[in-house]
C-alpha cells in the first residue's frame, strides 16, 4: 500500500539522502573527535534541512491549497534528516562492531509525526524503543541523537523506553497511548518495531477499545469547552478548536483503536464513512493543512491560532480575491468556517455508528435511557431515544418533514440521530420555493424560533443540516460569515442564535441577576413573537454592501408575511430591525443627562411597546457579541435611556419640567446632607444648572462632601475616588481651580495610572472651581480600585495639574499595547452636530483604538478653543468612539463655519495619531 511519502512528487528536490549520507561519510576521513565530528555533520545537515523547507515553501507558495502534500512534505524532510543523524552516530560516532541482543535500537515517529503530517515549526515527537534496560552504548547514541537535532534547532519530543516500559505505561496513561497509536517506524531496528507493535496490539488495544472511546470523546468535549466550544470563533484555533484538525484526529483515533485500520481510506471499508464523506474529510483535513501550514511560515513559530493580524496575510497566500460586499479575507475565513462545519458533520455520523457498535440494545453508548417514551411523532421514530426516520425516502416523501424533525425534536426534548441529520443535509437541497411557501411549514418553523423550550440548540442543529439556510435562503447568505473586526467573536449565523437563545434565558428568568429589567419586562409583551423574529433577523442583511439595518428592514418585510405574521406585526419586525442600533447608539455616545436626547430618541421610538422590545433586542445583541462585551455600565446606561424615554412617552407632555427636576434634586440632596436652608442656599448658588441636571442625587452628595471638605482645609486641589459596582466603575471625583486644558491633562495623568475614561462630566462653578466626574476603568474593563491604583492615580493627577512632569513625553514613551489592532485599517472620521443638543455642540469621532486616544482629543479641543462640557467614550474591538459636548469660551454653540472646519481638522489629525504641538 502506497504511503503519504510515496505520492510527494520529486522527493529528491526537497532532500537526496544518498547524496548527503556521502558527503556525511567523507566527513574527517579517520578521525575520532566525536565533537568535531558532530559539529562537522550538524553544518552540513542543516544546510540540508534549510534547503528543504525553502523548497516546500516554493513548492506551497505556487500550489497554496495543497495542504497535506506540504503536511507530508515536512514530515518526509525530518524522516530523513533523522535517518542521516542515526546512521552517523551509530557508523561513526559510536561504532559497535558485534552488538549484543540489548543493543538494539528502533526510533520510532509518534503522535503527530508518527501521522506523516508536520508544519514548518511543528514539534518532532519520538520515541527511542530498546528491548531491555538501556545500555551504556544505547544512551550514548540516544544522548549524542537528541543533541544533534536540537543544534538544528529542531522542537523535540522525546521518550526512551524498554518493551516491558512502553507497555505499563500505555496502559496507565492516555496521551501515551494514542502518541503509541500512530507510531510509525522510522529507522533503526525493524524486527524490535514490529515486536512492539505486536506487543501494543495484544496486551494494550484489546478488550480496551470501549474505555478508549469513552475518554476520547470526553477529552474531546474537555477540549471544545476550553476553546469556546463553538467552531464559529472569530479567531479560530485551526487545531485544538472545534472542528479543526484534533477532531479530524480524534476520528481517526477512534476508528485506528476499535478497528484496527491504518488509513483513513479503510474507514470507508469498514462502512463508517461512505465514499462521498471520506472525500469531505480528505478535502476537509488538506484545507486545514495548508491553512496551518501558511500559518505556521507567516507567524515564523509554531502557531495554531488563526489571529486578526495574520488572517488578511493567509488569505493573499491562499489567492482569495476580493468580492461585492466582501473582503479577501471575509470570504477566507467563510470558507474556514464552512470547513470546520464539514468536520462537526463528519464527527456526528462517525459516533452514530461508533454509537451502534458499543451501545447495548435499546440503549445508547454512555448515556441513560429515556423514562417516558413521547408519542404523536407524525411517522418519526425512536432510536435508543432519539429522533429517527423510518426511511432512506422519509424526507422525499414530504419535504416539509425537513422542518417538522426539529420541531418534534423541540416538542418533546428529543435529540436527533446523526444518520437522520445525515439524511437532511443530503435532502436539504428538496426545500424550494413550495416548501417554503407552505403554511404548515412555516409554523413549524416558527414553533421552532419562538419554543419556550431551548430554540437556540435546535436551530443550530437545523443551521448544521443545511435546512436553516435552505428554508430561509437570506439567513443561508450569513452562515459562516464572519466580520472582520475585534469587536464581534462570532460569525453573523451564530451571533443571531446566540442572541436568540440569550432571549430565552432572560424569559424564564435564568439571567435576571444580569438583566433585571428585561426580565421585568419580557413576560408581559404583548407581542412576543415580533420579538423572536426581529432578534433572528436583525444582522441578516451583513455583507451585502450596504447599510445592514436599512437592507435587513427590507427582508424582514418580505419575510415576516410568509411566516404568517400579521401586517402590524411586520411593520414591526422591520421596525425593529432598521432601528435596532438607535438604542445603543444613543445611550453609549450621547449625554442622556441632555434632555433633547432623550426626547428625540423617543420621538424616534413613538410608543411604549416598541420601547420595550427595542431594549430586549438591544441587551441580546451586545451579549451575544462575545464574553465580556456586556458589563454594568451598559447596564446602567440602557436602564438610564429606558427609564427616561419611558415617562416621555407614557406622560407626553405632563412630563416635569427643567426647572421642577432641579428643584426636585436640589430638596433630596438637601434632606440627605442635613444642612440649613441658608448654607445650602449659599452652595447651591455656586453651581450652573446644567450641574444638576447632568448628575445623578448620590453623585451630587459625593461632591458636596468633596467641595466642603476640600473649602474647609483650604486644599487647591482634591480628589475622591470610590467604586461603583452598579456600573463596573470607579467614579473619580476631581475638584480644583479651573484653568484651560484642565481635561486633557487630567485624562493623559488617568492613562499614565494605568487607567481608562469611559465618561466625564466637567462642571466650572460660579466662583472659578472645576468639579469634574469620570467613571474609569481597569484594562479589563473592571472597576479601577485598590489602595495602590489609587494613590499612583492622586499622584499622576496632582502631577499633571502642578505640571511637574512632561506628560507628552511620558506618554509617549508609554507602549503601544494592542499589536493585533494594527490588522484592521479604520480612517478617523469626525461628525460635527448641532442639532443633536439645544445647548451644546455635539462632537463625534470615530477612530481606531489607542492608548491616551483621549488625551490626544481633548488636548486638540483645548487648542481649539472650546470648553468640554462631557465626554462619552465607547470602544467596539479596535474602534473608538469619542463622543464630546462641546462650547465656546462664552457658553454658547459653535455656529461659526471656519471654526468648525477648525475644529473638524484638528481633532482629525489627533484621531489619526498626527503630533501635536506640546502643550504646557
């Protein structure tokens, strides 16, 4: 039988051991200087090696799909490297001229290696196989072998063991014995090899195949949580990651072990895979190969994650050409992800018949049998518990069966059998228009979306088959469509169902620690289906070149009357949809204490059941963006936005007026300080009322104690600071005398501590004081807290404000800590607006993320000669939103137009990183 090295086309271009082992045998002609001699082979070994790589680099950079050519192409080199390194120390360096029968030695290929399969930078795992206890000449070659591949710099993974040793411990340890399982001689003594083999097959693999599944397969699963158990990762590790190459592995593992089989074309013989899946495997397994093999030469170490920064580099390699709506690299990473779907396919029908093989009868391998048996499955059936179809025809027969299997499935909590999975991706391609315009089947469809069960498991189970995409043709234009930023984790089909399964959670109360509100709120919709089916299709419309909310509001509208939602309900749909960023938009870069924001988001919103199901939207979709994108302070900020929009529109025009809020807030404080009416009289005189408009009563309360402590002592500057778990931050309080560039320098001094601005508030009293509030954060997005963190902050503030130390200079000494944004291209852009606020100038800049971004912004605002009356400051992956309110040194708008060109230009050329001019 034809090995993987048998097919390399002209193996002797990439190495002609031959032609080495002759120059290695003319090397100091009678010498015994093993040093010398070592040195002399390892010069000219490496010169070999280093020759050969450059040739399967060529040969990858002009075929860059052939994956497991180049795979088995480095494993070849290093095959022969190491019978070079053998030959020499056991001829020349440590020549034995009657060995005994203890001194015999095999090397043997294990793990990854023993496969045939290696990237540039993959480890060389081997095994030194000797039949007794190691003799002294054996540990000399063994110790003299190992020094020789490390001086070429070669990763190794090394073992040396007796027979009886590699035995005892195959038993007792797992890695080992599927390192064993893939061994492969590779030189030395071949009769000690098969006696191993032998050896491996009668006293390890037998009797022990049903153990070995089993912790397979919970190895496997171990594995896919750690990753993220989801092969729709943004940065995908391409082998340990669900659906790389492991699982690929773990397959054929299992087959070699229960089996027996030594390639993976024997897996068709033995019926676990028919020809046109091992084919999908075959393809799936070289795509991967050369997508590992690209990876490891461009990241020039051994890599197996699939980052931002090398991913547009990947898919120039791999010739990926740009499309409408698309870039190179958004159609790399689709075909990735399509590719990683075959191998989850290919897994659950392969532990379908591993499944049939071990599970006793009417039981199911592992797991416990079902305690009731669900009746009315519509012609369905049971195997060992789960859905089955009676038939290979079942599906031809009615194709609206396609849809009703994940609708049974649901109903009754049924897992699907793989072969019947199997069945609907083969006859996914029966769904046409006539299914899809069929009542019943867009009910069953919509009992699946809107299940008070887990609707987000059985769609993905639908979208695995194929039929998700099949029956809702626009939802199968987003499968596998990943978006090239750092702010999404998950492509666009798997975000939508995340979020949809994020929704149920919050109905039945799972998340109501997280989402108080919305837990509030979502069992009392009136219009609960509206909800499930704006939330599926929100994002549906990515990738089409245009605006997503505008083109998704235009699907939704010819969607939802096929699903049999009522015209009301599609307009609302497409509502939801078209508008399901105003929300967040709104409540994350805009001054929600400003009441022209509040009223024109509402006017916008215009009824109290749209409020309502724009909030529950809004919170799905930020969480199912990915971990740790959804935090307190958005929280706060959505409930702030809800709540005020809310009493707009249930009270219109009876809403409390301006003045009665600050009086309002004026009383409250008062009762909570406990002063008189003429002392509080005389404080509150000194404030603007857009003070107290802006501030929160406790926040008010905080200053108050801060300014009459500080007036008291007579300090010029003073600062608090105290965590607010409520909105994951801390709030830093600063009071002291205002001076222009005030902002700036104290945002550069917060950066300095190692801190981040989420947002500011910048209040000057009557009598020429500054009360300024900022909410910041750790790098991790946490409260910025402990005793430490703040003294270095107080310390760098009263530094910046006494001007001690040249702030420019340390900030940009200060690193650049986020290598992978440099991927990402995002040209500054700045918004000027001044209808958005009756008061204030509103500034919005869009940039990409930076260390001391704000500094930069403020410091250009500073040079332009306005004052800051807050800032908002949002970050999605590598792009930052900066968000100021702005006016001129007398209060008013900017209105001038040379101004605002001005102004535009300047803090362009500060989002872009362009130098500034130094300010004192």
């Amino acid at each position: 039988m034809a090995t993987k090295f048998d097919l390399l086309p002209q193996r002797r271009a990439i190495i002609d051991r031959r032609e080495v082992a002759d120059t290695l045998a003319e090397l100091l002609p009678g010498s015994s200087d093993t040093a010398a001699l070592r040195a002399g082979a390892t010069a000219t070994l490496k010169a070999v090696l280093d020759a050969g790589r450059c040739e399967i680099a060529r040969r990858l950079a002009e075929q860059p799909t052939r994956g497991s050519e180049t795979a088995a192409a480095y494993a070849f080199l290093t095959d022969q490297i190491l019978r070079l390194i053998f030959d020499f120390t056991v001829e020349r360096l440590y020549p034995i001229n009657n060995p005994s029968a203890a001194e015999r030695l095999s090397l043997v290929a294990v793990g990854g290696y023993g496969r045939g399969e290696m990237a540039l930078h993959s480890d060389v795992d081997i095994a030194f196989l000797t039949p007794w206890k190691q003799t002294s000449w054996s540990e000399q070659v063994i110790e003299s072998m190992l020094y020789s591949m490390w001086d070429l710099g070669l990763k190794v993974g090394h073992s040396s063991r007796s027979l009886d040793d590699m035995i005892r411990m195959a038993k007792g340890d797992l890695p080992i014995r599927t390192a064993l399982l893939e061994g492969r001689f590779v030189w030395g003594d071949a009769a000690l090899y098969d006696e191993a083999s032998a050896l491996f097959r009668r006293d390890v693999l037998t009797g022990t195949a049903r153990t070995f599944v089993t912790e397979k397969l919970a190895e496997r699963n171990e594995r896919h949580k750690r990753m993220g158990d989801s092969r729709y990762v943004v940065e995908p590790n391409l082998k340990e990651g669900k659906g790389g190459l492991r699982d690929l592995h773990t397959l054929f593992w299992i087959g070699k072990y229960v089996y027996q089989v030594l390639s993976v074309p024997e897996l068709v013989d033995k019926g676990l895979l028919t020809r046109a899946e091992l084919r999908q495997f075959q393809k799936a397994e070289n795509f991967l190969w050369a997508v590992r093999c690209h990876l490891h030469i461009v990241a020039g170490r051994p890599e197996d994650r699939l980052t931002f920064d090398v991913q547009p580099e990947i898919a120039r390699r791999m010739r990926y050409a740009e499309r409408p709506g698309k870039s190179a690299v958004e159609r790399f990473m689709q075909h990735y992800f399509l590719m990683a779907k075959r191998v989850g396919d290919l897994t659950a029908i392969f532990l379908a018949h591993i499944d049939e093989t071990f599970a006793a009868r009417g039981r199911r391998f592992g797991l416990p049998s079902l305690r009731r048996r669900p009746s009315k499955l519509d012609g369905f059936v049971l195997d060992r518990g789960r859905l089955a179809i009676p038939s290979d025809d079942f599906f031809a027969q009615d194709p609206v069966r396609l849809v009703q299997m994940f609708a049974i499935a649901d109903r009754h909590g049924l897992e699907i059998h793989p072969l019947a999975m199997r069945a609907a991706g083969r006859d996914a391609k029966l769904i046409d228009n006539g299914v899809r315009r069929d009542p019943r089947a867009n009910a069953l469809f919509m009992d699946v979306l809107t299940s008070h069960n887990t609707p987000d498991k059985v769609l993905r189970w639908m979208n695995e088959a194929g039929v998700f995409g099949r029956f809702v043709p626009d939802f199968g234009r987003v499968v596998a469509q990943m978006q090239f930023d750092m702010y999404h984790h998950y492509t666009v089909d798997e975000h939508s169902i995340r979020a949809i399964g994020l929704l149920s959670q919050i109905e039945k109360g799972e998340l109501r620690e997280d989402h108080p509100l919305a837990s509030k709120i979502l069992p009392g919709l009136v219009q609960r289906r509206v909800l499930y089916v704006a939330v599926l299709l929100h994002d549906i419309a990515k990738g089409r070149g245009g605006d997503h909310s505008v083109l998704g509001a235009e699907v939704a509208e010819r969607l939802c009357p096929r699903f049999g939602l009522s015209p009301a309900e599609t307009e609302t749909v497409a509502w939801l949809v078209r508008y399901h960023l105003v929300m967040s938009d709104t409540a994350f870069k805009r001054d929600l204490s400003d009441f022209k924001t509040i009223l024109d988001f509402a006017e916008r919103v215009q009824s109290p059941e749209r409020l309502r199901l724009l909030l529950c939207l809004t919170i799905v979709d930020i969480r199912a963006v990915g971990p740790a994108v959804w935090n307190g302070w958005k929280r706060q900020l959505l409930g702030d936005i809800y709540e005020a929009a809310e009493e707009v529109l249930r009270l219109g025009h009876k809403q409390t007026g301006r003045r009665e809020r600050i009086g309002a807030k004026q009383a409250q404080l008062r009762d909570r300080l406990g002063w008189d009416e003429d002392r509080f009289a005389r404080y509150a005189a000194r404030l603007p009322e857009a003070y107290w408009v802006a501030e929160s009563v406790a926040i008010l309360e905080r200053n108050a104690q801060l300014i009459e402590a500080a007036d008291a002592d007579g300090k010029p500057l003073s600062i608090s600071a105290s965590p607010d778990p409520d909105r994951g931050a801390t709030l830093v309080s600063i009071y002291a005398g205002d001076h222009p560039g005030l902002f700036y320098r104290i945002a550069g001094a917060i950066h300095l501590a190692g801190a981040s601005v989420i947002d500011a508030r910048i209040h000057t009293t009557r009598d020429g004081m500054a009360i300024d509030n900022l909410l910041v954060q750790d790098p991790f997005g946490q409260p910025f807290e402990g005793d430490d963190r703040m003294r270095r902050l107080s310390v760098a503030i009263e530094d910046a404000l006494a001007n001690r130390s040249r702030m420019a200079d340390k900030l940009l000494a200060k690193p650049l800590a986020r290598p992978r944004a440099d991927a990402f291209s995002i040209e500054p852009a700045a918004l000027i607006d001044n209808r958005a606020s009756n008061r204030y100038t509103v500034i919005e800049v869009n940039a990409r993320d930076r260390p001391a971004l704000l500094y930069a912004l403020a410091h250009a605002l500073f040079q332009a000669k306005v004052m800051i009356h807050s800032a908002h400051i949002a970050t999605y992956g590598e792009r930052a939103v900066d968000v100021f309110y702005v006016a001129d040194l007398t209060g008013d708008k900017i209105t001038s137009a040379a101004r605002l060109k001005t102004l535009e230009r300047l803090v362009l050329d500060a989002a872009a990183g362009a130098p500034a001019r130094k300010a004192a």
